[in-house]
C-alpha cells in the first residue's frame, strides 16, 4: 500500500477503528457511522472492540456487511491479555492507519498500534470531564508523544488540548466530528403514528432529551424542573431516550416529583430520529460536556434547543440566536427557560430554523470526507519522511 500511495495510485488502506465498545451512545454511534461512511475504493475499514456486555452491541447491526468486526474480550480495565491480542491482531493484520476514542481505548489503541509500528496514529477528545482524575491527564499527555494528530470538534476542546494535554498547535486538527447521517432524518415521517406509539398526547408539547442516564447528561436536574413547568403549561410531555445505571433512580425521583405521568422512560431506542422530529423542542441539560452529537441531532431534526452552557456547547449554541442557554445544574432556570419557549411559537421556529441553517453542513458525508482526506494526509507524509 505505502508504494502505491507514495505513487499517486488509489491506494488500500487499512483502516482500524478501536472503540470501548458499539453500546449505545453518541460516539459509538459515530464510530459507526465513519467506518460506514468513508469511502471504500480508498479504505478497508474494521472496528475493535475492546469491551463485552449487555448493550456492548447496541450499534452493530447498522454497520455495512464490508466492515470488519473484531472483539477482543477484555474481562477488566488493566486486562494485559487483551491489550496482547489487540497488539497482535494489530501487527498480523499491518493496518496503515489507527483511530482512537474513548479513554481505555485511547490507552490502550495508541500503545498497542504504537508497538505494533503503526505509521499513523490518531485520536479525538470527545468529552469534557472536570473532575477528570490526574493520571489520567498525566497518561494523555505522555501518549501525545506517539500521536500524530489529536482531532477537535469545538474550539473549547481544542483549547483543553492545547493547555492541559500540551498539543502543539500543529498537531492539533479542527474537524466536526459531531456530524449527522442526513439519510436517518429524512425518511417519510408520520408525527401522529410516533406520539401514539410512546403514549403521548397528539396535541401536547414534547420536550425531548436524548442521552446516558448517567450524571454527567444532568436528567435529574430536567426532573427538578418539570413540576415548576407543569404548573404553567400542563399539557406538556417529557421524554427520557437512553440507557443508563440511573434508570430506576430517575424513575423513582419522577415518581415523588409527582410527575410519572407526564413522563416517559423510553430506554435505548434505534428510531431516535423520528423521536426527536415528533417533538418540539430538544433539553441538553448536561453538567459537562465536550459538545455532544445529540445536539446535533436536534439540529436536523428542526428542533428549538434548550441548552446547558458548558463545555463546548456555546461554541455552537448561542444565546437567543441559535438556541437559549442555562447555568448547568440550575433546575429553576432550566424551568423558567422552558416555560419562555413553550409559550412562544414564533422563538421556537426563529430559533430552530437559524440553527439548522447555520449548522446545515454537519452531514456525516462530508465530515467522513474530511477525516478520509486527513487520514491520507498523514500517510502521505509519513512516507515522505521515510522514503
């Protein structure tokens, strides 16, 4: 492959994505979507998955037949015997380009691809944790070294590469990531067919959020807020899409809120599309976060948006313009935000219709394309040097 690429030919690269697992959440579900995506006259793509479990294959039946899936059983976080095959799987199969996300893959992709003499090696920061543990920064910031490019979505990442992980600007690559299969929001939708499906009122307001049930997505603050709404707009409906440890929690704590009713606990869902156009408008009430690729969703689905400002999210959500935005945590704001863009048709389409214009290029298609040229980029100069 390197002849023919240092040649000008179309080459075949190797391509291994390596994941946690294809469980439900936004970068499995981009994961995906890329090795779907990129374009196949060019790249032979495969997936390793590091992690088994009950939802460790939500995704996997969306993947096309040509992408390979490769399992590696890791029984434990520090599993060595895991780390040995994905290095050796590495080696045997002589892939030309590696891709990381995800901390335990992060680790334990890049030193393995790293051993195995992988030419290029690359991974993306994804999420914003502040209570992120030390060693984990200190074990970043050393695997820099066998990185080649640190891919960043939003501005506020790009700086947390840059001051906290110490990238160099040079190795650091702006890229949207966070991007939508545009074919998933296009289909034929009935709204009618979808709100009688979840036991939702025709003509109610929806309010959906789509996330983990896990803190960091702050659900509990969302439930906080519901009863204070409640008594402004009734006729409004909540739904709940994910999986998460925090399900019964977030169950019970509706339940004494006095809000079950108006409250629906969907679960892990494949049909998050035609959800999400079937509402009104998309709550993002995380307590951190990188950016998010429901966000995104939103966006496509024509949704207003109602938004923690955190993280990366004002990078694209800006106050009053493309969505409204609260302090992270505060269930009184979120409430007083909600009832604002319930009461107000014409705020809900000015800002649904501006968001969506603004952001109308985030298509996986052409954000495949733009990781599909970088991946190039980076083998094309890796044989430059060694040539």
């Amino acid at each position: 492959m390197h002849q023919n690429l240092a040649q000008g030919k179309d080459p075949n690269i190797k391509l291994l994505f390596i994941t946690n697992d294809l469980g439900v959440g936004g970068v499995e579900r981009l994961t995906v979507d890329f090795a779907n995506h990129l374009d196949k006259n060019r790249f032979r793509v495969s997936i390793a998955n590091l992690l088994d479990g009950p939802q460790s294959s939500f995704h996997v039946d969306q993947m096309d037949p040509d992408v390979q899936l490769h399992r590696f059983h890791f029984k434990r976080f520090w599993d060595f015997g895991g780390w040995f095959r994905l290095y050796r799987y590495i080696r045997q199969e002589k892939f030309d380009v590696v891709f990381t996300q995800l901390f335990m893959s992060d680790l334990f992709g890049r030193t393995a691809a790293y051993a195995a003499r992988v030419p290029v090696i690359v991974y993306a920061i994804q999420n914003l944790i502040p209570s992120w543990p030390k060693k984990y920064i200190v074990t970043d910031r050393i695997l820099r070294y066998i990185t080649d490019v640190c891919i960043s979505p939003t501005h506020t990442i790009t700086v947390f590469a840059q001051e906290v992980i110490g990238f160099s600007a040079d190795k650091i690559r702006v890229m949207p990531t966070n991007s939508v299969n545009l074919r998933r929001f296009t289909t034929p939708l009935d709204k009618a067919t979808v709100r009688r499906s979840i036991n939702v009122p025709e003509d109610c307001r929806m309010v959906i959020t789509v996330g983990r049930l896990v803190e960091q997505k702050g659900h509990t603050v969302l439930l906080k807020a519901i009863p204070a709404i409640l008594e402004e707009e009734p006729n409004t409906f909540f739904i709940f899409v994910g999986a998460g440890r925090l399900e019964s929690d977030l169950k019970k704590e509706a339940a004494d809120l006095g809000v079950s009713s108006h409250v629906r606990f969907l679960g892990a869902r494949k049909d998050v599309p035609d959800l999400m156009r079937s509402a009104d408008i998309f709550a993002f009430p995380s307590v951190f976060e990188g950016q998010g690729m429901s966000l995104f969703e939103a966006m496509f689905s024509d949704l207003a948006i109602v938004a923690s400002r955190v993280g990366g999210i004002p990078d694209v959500i800006k106050h009053e313009e493309t969505g409204l935005l609260c302090e992270p945590g505060n269930a009184g704001e979120l409430a007083r935000t909600l009832v604002r863009i319930l009461r107000d048709d014409e705020l809900r389409k000015r800002l649904a219709t501006e968001v969506r214009q603004r952001y109308s290029d985030r298509t996986m298609d052409q954000a495949a394309k733009e990781l599909g040229n970088l991946f190039i980029e980076l083998l094309e100069r890796k044989i430059g040097r060694s040539a």
